[in-house]
C-alpha cells in the first residue's frame, strides 16, 4: 500500500511542476465571454480544460484561446 502511495504522490507531483498558468479567454460569436486562468502543461490542454470548465457552467462558447 505504502509503494501505491508514493507512486501517486511522485506521479501528481511530477505532473504539477510541469503545470504553467495559462490566461485563457472564451469566445462566443466574437465577443469575449470569459476569462480564466487554468493551469496546464502546453496551451492545447490549457485551452481544452478552459472549454471543459465553461461547459460544465453552461456558458456556449464558440472557441477559447490561451496564452502565457
């Protein structure tokens, strides 16, 4: 149990100092919807987890674009 544990811990650990924060901001038919700031490790995921979490809100949105 103890190995399964460390193996987690060193795997979320490993995966968060890759982490960035990310400014991300939705669009909806052109006009800026929302801003948020996610954090990923490449601005793809980073735009892809901001479209997740707008969605799940219910907010439509047409795209997202992130920078950092």
């Amino acid at each position: 149990m103890k190995k399964i544990t460390l193996t987690i811990a060193l795997l979320l650990t490993s995966s968060v100092l890759y982490a960035k924060p990310y400014n991300c901001t939705a669009y909806f038919k052109e006009k800026v919807v929302e801003k948020m700031k996610v954090n990923a490790s490449k601005d793809v995921v980073a735009e892809e987890k901001a479209a997740d979490r707008l969605r799940k809100k219910g907010v439509e949105i047409d795209y997202v674009q992130c920078d950092d």
